[in-house]
C-alpha cells in the first residue's frame, strides 16, 4: 500500500509540473499578446461547428478554447514540435548533443520531489503528506538542484558547435553562477529566521504570520534572484534572441527543443512554489485556520497554495514582458554591486538581531 500511495504522489506531482509548465506557456502567449496590444494566438479549433447535435456541446468548447488560445498553444504547438526533425550540428557529439537538454531538465524536476503541496491528512487509516520525498534539509537540495542544471545549458551551447550557442551558454553558467550568490546568502538568512531547513516545518511555522512581514527585503533579492537563475526578462541574457538567434538552444528542434522550453517554465513554476513557501505562508491564509488531520482540509489547503503559485507565474512573466533586457554588464553589476553587498548585509543584520534577542 506504501508503494501504491508513493505511485499516486509521484503522478499527482508530475500533473502539477506539467500543467504549471503548460499554464505558463500559454500564459506567455497570450499574456504578451495582450501586453502588446495583439490579439495572439486564436485560430486553431475556433472555427469547428457541426450539425450532430450530440457532438455540439462538445464542439462549443473546442471553439472556446480554440478562441482563447489554448488549442493553439498546448496542442498544435507541441505535436509540431515533437514531428520536427531531430537536427544535430555536424562535428559535434550526439551523445553530449542528447544529454544536455536532459541535463537541464532532470534537475528540475527532481526539485520539486521534496516540495509539500498541502498539509498532512488521514485517509482510509493511512498518514499521507502530500511529499514524495521527506527530506529534512528541503531547501538545501532546492538549491543543489537549481545549480546542477546550468551544466545542461553550458554543455548545450558547446555542443551546438555554434558561436551563438556557445556565448549563450557562457552567459548561462556566468550569470547563475553570480546570481547564485545572492540567492545562496538569501536563503542562509531565512534559514536563521525558521531555524530549520525542512519546507513542512517552514511553512507551519508561518501560521500566524508569514515570512514576508519580518524579511520583506529577503523577498525583493530573491524575487529579483530567482528571475535571474531562470533566465527570464530582463535577465534572459543567454537567450537573447536580438544578439544571439536562440542562445544556448540555437542548434536545438523537436522534443530536445520542447524539454528547454518546459523545464524553463517549470523553473518558473519552481521559483514561485519556493517564494510562497519561504515567504507567503504556504497553505496558510491570514486569521483563518483550517481543521488538520482531514482530506477536506489538505484539499483547501493545496488550493490556497497553488493560488498564491499561480500568482507569482504570472507576474514573472507580466514582468518579462513589461521590462527591457539588460546589457550584460548591467546584468553583472547587478550581481555582484548590488545584490550580493545588500544580501550580506541583510544576513548579518538578521544574524546579529537574532543573537540579542537570544539574550
């Protein structure tokens, strides 16, 4: 029975990614559409009608989603891409050419088996909690994940035997790397605060007040932060499709093309489930407390959660595509001048507050 409640988390959990992953997709089209005053994508399945009247309600739905894009988007958009041709640079290895996007992915992925999706409850005798894998250090391997994955980018702009690909990638690992700092010194400082790096126990921590009352500037760097480790505008740098065609996916098409695209949006998703765990309370609505312990409960709760995910993916890419692109040197600066003396600071401040009302 362990085994069957372990299969049923493991596909619940990769449903969310996927839909969070498919949610932002269209979200980026039609989102941009409307930022842009354009109407976006809109034509396939908008036009299907027929006289049987059993299949009409079904048709009326088709030209509802087919109007608002999503066909569009979720559908024709990815068979087209899994029906590409499979394209590989001459001179460069297969092998590595094949293991890069999966390198970026796979992380990724792997990140969100240590996410709590809703409180603990009892069903039918048995103690679940919506986790796949009950790490007590939670953030650390949130972490470790995010900087395994720019070795799939580095590798892929040097396997695409491309210049443009190549100085993607280089901008990939510089910029993760630097940024990756920041984070690193925001996530120490919220660990202070919690006294725990288990994602349960800081989200139940958060109960009467969320993390965002007492470090709202830990909230700004990491929201600025993680933009930067997703590689979104204004920091999409390694892309930049102005200067380098497609970045460090350049020489990339097909399903190889698709898994950069999604595990992008699932860092997107990813970055927006870490700041409402550190920040927004998780599950947890102010002056309202839930019953523990039922299924009813857990259900609300995991709504609430992703309420507040699907916010923070939205004003990512609201964001993306309000801002300009930086220069590269802005982007640096940044980093390094900015966000890492103000992040080093917030530590030791927090640090040294805590330490005195210890005494």
């Amino acid at each position: 029975m362990e085994f069957f409640i372990l299969f049923v988390k493991v596909f619940i959990v990769f449903n969310i990614i996927m839909g969070l992953s498919s949610m932002c997709t269209w979200i980026e089209r039609k989102g941009s559409a409307l930022i842009q005053d354009r109407i976006g994508a809109n034509r396939a399945g908008s036009y299907f009608y027929t006289d049987k009247l059993l299949l009409k309600p079904i048709f009326f739905f088709v030209r509802i989603f087919g109007i608002l894009g999503v066909i569009n988007t979720l559908v024709c958009d990815a068979v087209k891409a899994l029906l590409k041709e499979d394209y590989v640079p001459s001179g460069t290895s297969n092998f590595m050419h094949c293991l890069a996007p999966f390198m970026a992915v796979l992380p990724v992925f792997l990140a969100f088996s240590v996410i709590p999706f809703a409180p603990d409850f009892t069903l039918a005798g048995y103690y679940i909690r919506p986790q796949i894998a009950t790490v007590n250090a939670g953030v650390l391997f949130i972490f470790a994940m995010g900087s395994v994955s720019v070795y799939g980018v580095a590798l892929a702009g040097w396997a695409g035997n491309n210049k443009f690909s190549l100085l993607g990638g280089l901008r990939a690992a510089a910029q993760m790397i630097s940024y990756e700092l920041a984070m690193g010194l925001t996530l120490v400082t919220m660990i202070l605060i919690y006294g725990t790096l288990d994602l349960y126990e800081i989200i139940e921590s958060q109960k009467k007040y969320w993390g965002i009352i007492f470090q709202f500037p830990a909230f700004i760097v990491l929201f600025i932060v993680g933009m930067a480790e997703t590689k979104r505008g204004p920091f999409d740098l390694p892309e930049a499709e102005s200067e380098l065609v497609a970045g460090y996916f350049t020489e990339y098409s097909g399903m190889k093309f698709l898994l950069f695209w999604m595990g992008e949006f699932a860092e997107i998703a990813l970055f927006a489930i870490l700041l409402t765990i550190l920040f927004l309370g998780g599950w947890h609505l102010p002056f309202i407390e839930l019953p523990e312990g039922t299924w009813l409960s857990a259900l609300i709760g995991h709504l609430v959660f992703m309420g507040k995910v699907v916010f923070f993916c939205v004003l990512q890419i609201v964001i993306r595509w309000t801002l300009p692109r930086f220069k590269f040197d802005q982007l640096m600066s940044l980093g390094w001048k900015v966000l890492l003396p103000f992040s080093l600071f917030n530590l030791v401040l927090t640090a040294a507050f805590i330490l005195w009302m210890g005494k």
